[in-house]
C-alpha cells in the first residue's frame, strides 16, 4: 500500500511529495528543488502544514 501528500506551491511554481511505503521503511521527501530524502517514518495523517514545515524546500 502507497500513500503519499502532495505540496503545490503555486507562486514558485513547484510540487512536493511526502510518500509512504506500506509496511516497508520508506518514507521519502520529493521535491523537485532537491533530491529525494528519507525521512523518519511519519504517521500519513499528521498534519500537513507540519510535514510541508519540518520538511519542505523552503
């Protein structure tokens, strides 16, 4: 099972995903201004502003 949260910036025109894994360990961090990132494994439904703000490219 996948799940991932997606980050739109619309006024620097980039995205950002927060993508889990399943049972696996992988829990990325995407962003289109740096390369994918392992991140500690992270409950999906955490708020989003707080992922976007611990992790984002910003």
């Amino acid at each position: 099972m996948y799940n991932a949260k997606i980050f739109i910036n619309i006024s620097d025109s980039y995205v950002e995903v927060y993508w889990a894994e399943g049972e696996s360990q992988n829990y990325l961090w995407l962003s289109f201004k740096r390369p994918p990132r392992k991140i500690p494994k992270t409950p999906i439904r955490e708020n989003d502003f707080e992922l976007f703000e611990k992790y984002g490219s910003h």
